[in-house]
C-alpha cells in the first residue's frame, strides 16, 4: 500500500502556499496522517468581515488543494481527493491519498511549472486579445474539475458586469469595518502575508470599466490605462454547498494556472460575489441557474509583483 511521506507532505505544502487567497491572508495548514496528506483550513486566518460566510475561505483552501494534486502527480504518485472527509473535524477540508504510481502527464508538468509564476497582476494589460483556442483552454479547466466557466464578450455584456461590479464596489467602499479589516492586510512589505504596496492596483479612475481594490496603490502613468475591453470570466458552481466552494477553487486554480502557462497575466474580481444583491443580479444576467463563485480577468501584461508566502514551516502541523 502506497504512503506519502514527510518529504511529500513539503512538497505538496510549497505548492498550495501559491494558491490565491483573499488578501492573501493563506489560511490554511497541512499535515500527514496515516500516509495520506490532509489540508485544513485555518481558522485564525480567516477574513471575517469581508468573508463573514467562508466563502472565500474554501476557495482559497481549494485552489491549495488543487496545487498540492499537481506537486504529488509531478513527482510520481497521483492523490486520490475526498473533500470534507470527516464530518467530525469540519477544519479537514480535503484528504489526499495516493494512487498507483505513474509518470506525470504533459499537462500536469506545465500546470505544475505555472505554479510559482502565477500571482495577482492588478496592473493594466495589453489590449492583444487572448486566442480562441487559448479561451477554449480556459473553459475546458473549468469544465473537468466539475465548474463552469463563461467568458464575457462584447461591451453589452461586459458593461452588463461593470454596472454589477461597481455597485458592489460601493457597497464594500461605505462599509467601515470592512474598510477598517482590508488596511490590516495591506502595505505588509516585511510580512509573510498580506498585499504590498507594489503589488497594489493603481488609484481607481473614472474611466476604469473593473472596479479595483484600494490596496495603497499609486497613480497610474500617463497612457497606462486599464484595457477598454477586458477578457472578464465568471466561475460557477451547480450548487452553493461547502463541497461545490471547495471544488469552485480547485477548478479556479486549474483555469489560472492553464493562463499563466499560455503566457497570461490575471487577477480576481469578487466584488460581485460578496455582496448578495450583486452577486444575484450577477447569475441572471448570466441566464444561469448555479451560483456564480469568482470572477476574474485575464490578458497580456507587463511582469507584475507577487505577493509575499509564508515558509513552509509555518503552514505544517501534527
């Protein structure tokens, strides 16, 4: 019987410490139990105000999930996933344990390369359109880990969504505890966590059709515009469960990953998500019966600046 060991468990965490998370606050944790690898969630981590309900929470811990998969097929033995395995410990999100032995296939190769080059670029992209088969791609990655993925095209519909995200935008933006909680996890520099300054987006304009977080960034150079037609995404879910969150962040992490391995930059837009009026007005515009999870673009742009990870050390447990 196949086992993971102390050297797999390393492996698997530097992995899922690159995961996305809101405000980068990484709230999970890793541990070997029994020979197999198990990801829990960190509650002390967790942003309550802005994220009052986990939502964002398992998204994050999914989207771990999903890298720890790709570091244990990249050296050899493959994980069998079962999310929320115990109902007696609701903190063990998901359990990996390991398959037959195999060599890593093509696609888990480059998806598991794009791992430490995948990060948030706020910054304004290239107006070059990304390729239909590159598209394809993208909904392709939502598709197989059991999500759906739309990409918004035309300026009907994306100004459709920027009404949707401005709205929320200000919803978010006269809410002081919310305000309050988001400056505690930005300028950190020196921290392990958080935003910094230099990974900040620039001071909204009027102009800009995505509304972006004020994380402290500065003005924009002349020129430097937002593009005039973002490539905007909308990941969902057939339910609005726990499970279908964490598995919303698994098929998040697949679809970023395969952007970043065709040379795209990206960054989240949840706005629209964390405010319910928003996020309702949201699926319907979509003519969608599931739950809209995340939305997100993605472009071609200028190399941005990853935020920062804690060390593997901190992120393991007994």
């Amino acid at each position: 019987m196949n086992r993971y060991d102390s050297s797999d468990l390393r492996r698997a965490a530097a992995a899922g410490l690159q995961a996305p998370s809101m405000y980068n606050s990484q709230p999970w944790a890793f541990r070997l139990r029994a020979g197999a690898i198990e990801v829990l969630a960190d509650p002390g981590r967790q942003v309550t105000v802005a994220d009052h309900s986990g939502w964002a929470l398992r998204l994050a811990l999914g989207a771990a999930t999903f890298n720890a998969r790709l570091a244990l097929a990249w050296s050899g033995t493959p994980a069998e996933v079962k999310l929320l395995p115990d109902p007696g410990e609701p903190d063990v999100v998901a359990r990996l344990t390991p398959a037959a032995h195999r060599p890593p296939t093509y696609t888990e190769r480059d998806l598991y390369a794009a791992v430490d080059r995948r990060y948030s670029n706020r910054h304004p992209f290239w107006p070059d359109p990304v390729p239909a088969d590159v598209r394809v791609r993208l909904i392709e990655a939502a598709r197989v880990e059991g999500t759906w993925l739309d990409l918004l095209v035309g300026m009907t519909a994306l100004t459709g969504f920027s009404e949707i995200a401005h709205s929320a935008d200000r919803v978010l933006r006269r809410d002081n505890r919310y305000q309050a909680e988001m400056i505690t996890w930005t300028d950190t520099e020196s921290a392990g966590d958080g935003i910094p300054v230099a990974a900040a987006a620039a001071v909204a304009e009027a102009q800009d059709l995505i509304p972006q977080r004020n994380f402290g960034g500065r003005r924009r150079a002349p020129g430097r515009d937002y593009e005039p037609e973002p490539l905007v995404g909308i990941l969902g879910t057939a339910g609005d469960r726990k499970l279908d969150q964490l598995m919303a962040g698994q098929a998040l992490q697949h679809v970023l990953l395969t952007a970043t391995d065709a040379g795209l930059s990206s960054s989240l837009i949840s706005q629209p998500i964390e405010v319910p009026t928003a996020r309702d007005q949201l699926r319907r515009s979509l003519g969608r019966s599931g739950f809209p999870q995340i939305a997100f673009r993605v472009g071609y742009g200028q190399p941005g600046h990853p935020s920062p990870r804690r060390d593997v050390a901190d992120v393991l447990v007994g």
